[in-house]
C-alpha cells in the first residue's frame, strides 16, 4: 500500500506503457502512474444497489446507504454506523455506497477494507518504520469504508491510528462508513473517545428480514441461477431458514447445482431433503442448551 508519489516524469517514447503492478507489503495489487497515487479500492464491483434487495428490515438501511453515496461527507451520516447479524446485507451495503460513489465521481478515492485486513497494515507498517505512509495514504481519501469494526477490540495501537485517521477524514468532510456486529456501546474494550466517535453520525440496526423479505430474496437469487422456484418451494424455503442470508442463499445455490447435475426441476421435496440433510449434518442452527447461552454470554462480556 505504497503512497510514494514520482513527479516529474514524462514519457520518453511515443508509445503508451500500461501501468506497471507491484505487490505491497501488505498483499494489495497496485497500478504505478506518474499521476496518480497508487490504491486499491477493494470494491467488489457486483454489490451494488440495484440487486440488494429491501425489505421493513434494511429500509432504512438502503435509504440512508443511497444519500451517502449521493452526498458522500454530509454531516448527519458521517460516519454512517451500520449493525447487526451475520449474513443480513451490511457487507453488501458498504460495497454498494463505495461503487455508488465512484459512479458519480470516478475521481473519487474510495477504499473498502476488512477491519482485520486493517489492523495487519498497521502491524507491518510499524515493523517496516513506514507509519507516515500509513497516515499520508488513509488521510488522502475521500470515503473510508471498514467492515466488522468490532475486531478493532483489544487492539490498542490500532485504535489510536485510527482514532487520528478518523479525527483528520472527519474534519475535512470525507465519508467513513462502518459496519459491525453489535452497536458501538457494546463493542468490548473499545476506547470512549473511539465509541463516541461512531456514534456521531447515524448508527442503524439491520434487523432480521421477515418472511415477505426472505420470499423476495429467494426470487431474485433465483432468476440470477437461472432456475425458476415453484411458490411453494420458495416458501418453504423462507419459512425455515430465517437466521442468516448467506445460509439461504447457500441453500438455493446448493438447490440449483442438483437440479442442473440431475436434470430436474427444483421442488419443494428437493429442497426438504437437502435442509433435512444440512440439518443432520449439524450445518443448521442447532438447538439451544444453557451451557451454550452461558458460554456466549460470558464471551460476549468478557467474563
């Protein structure tokens, strides 16, 4: 993620050179341009607004995700603070505000990283004594997205960066927009004036999707694969995987691959069989016990 900048270089031939790419010291592919800074934006271009699917759940959510990505900087939504359960779209809204960005301003400096991916810049860039080309590259963008924010906890040198990169985004206006499991005052060992920080702008709850929302999910992933789900199938479907997105969309992909291999229409019995199998495979929700609640609780507290 090298920031080093080569003025003054002009082309000694006619021809035009494609850029060159070099690994960094953390792993991103970067193109060298005389003019430009080296970045990555990390953008899977596929997540974009347009196939995220919106249900009383992510309304708000989506609602607030297009003005930002509208209006990048705008006050009321800097930083945008989105939480909740896995598998609920929080991944696919980032992305979706970052591309959405670009679209109106190509020029823009947008970057997408994974929490964890940050805290392993920061740990190489102060092994190789290069912290101030950490700091010059993050404070030179224009929307920072960071996704599962919550592993950020117990990293104390991680926080003070970016404590600081957050103060410096913010003061110029650039948007941060971030994600996580559980709201900011519950993230454990999260310093105050880090937690008071993302509570600035709009923290919003993604709930579960209810049934309605899961039906729609289920038809759009569907006419993606190709394979049309009977109505039946498609309820039974949204009636009993109610927990995580991506394990639904797992069983309709799952569904589709079997009806392709085996020339069949996907059905109701077709996709009873496959979450009975996932079930007794344990790859369902299991059961709950009270050592399993004692368990989370106590991880989630830290006691």
């Amino acid at each position: 993620l090298s920031v080093s900048v080569v003025e003054g270089i002009k082309p000694t031939a006619p021809k035009v050179e494609k850029p060159m790419k070099k690994q960094s010291a953390v792993g991103f592919s970067e193109e060298k341009s005389p003019n430009k800074t080296p970045y990555h934006s990390n953008l899977n271009t596929k997540l974009v607004f347009e196939n995220f699917v919106e249900g009383k759940s992510n309304q708000l959510a989506r609602a607030v995700a297009q003005k930002v990505a509208d209006n990048p900087g705008e006050q009321t939504a800097n930083p945008l603070f989105l939480y909740g359960g896995t598998g609920l779209g929080k991944t696919h809204l980032l992305h979706a505000i970052g591309n959405g960005i670009i679209a109106n301003n190509p020029e823009a400096r947008v970057v997408y990283i994974h929490s964890e991916r940050f805290v392993q810049q920061v740990v190489a860039y102060i092994r190789d004594n290069k912290m101030e080309e950490f700091k010059k590259f993050y404070r030179s963008l224009d929307a920072l997205l960071v996704d599962d924010i919550q592993f950020f906890s117990d990293k104390e040198k991680t926080q003070e960066e970016f404590f600081h990169t957050f103060n410096e985004l913010h003061r110029v206006n650039k948007q941060i927009i971030l994600s996580s499991n559980r709201a900011p005052s519950s993230i454990p060992t999260l310093t105050d004036r880090l937690r008071s920080r993302f509570e600035w702008g709009m923290t919003i709850d993604i709930q579960l999707p209810d049934i309605e929302t899961r039906q729609a999910i289920i038809e759009a992933k569907t006419e993606q694969s190709g394979y049309h789900f009977d109505s039946e199938t498609i309820d039974y479907l949204a009636s009993n995987i109610k927990t995580n997105i991506r394990e639904l969309e797992g069983i309709i992909n799952k569904l589709s691959a079997i009806a392709e291999l085996q020339g069949i229409t996907p059905d109701v019995d077709l996709a009873r069989g496959l979450i009975s199998s996932e079930a007794r495979n344990g790859v369902s929700r299991k059961s709950l016990t009270t050592k399993k609640i004692i368990d989370k609780v106590c991880k989630f507290y830290n006691v």
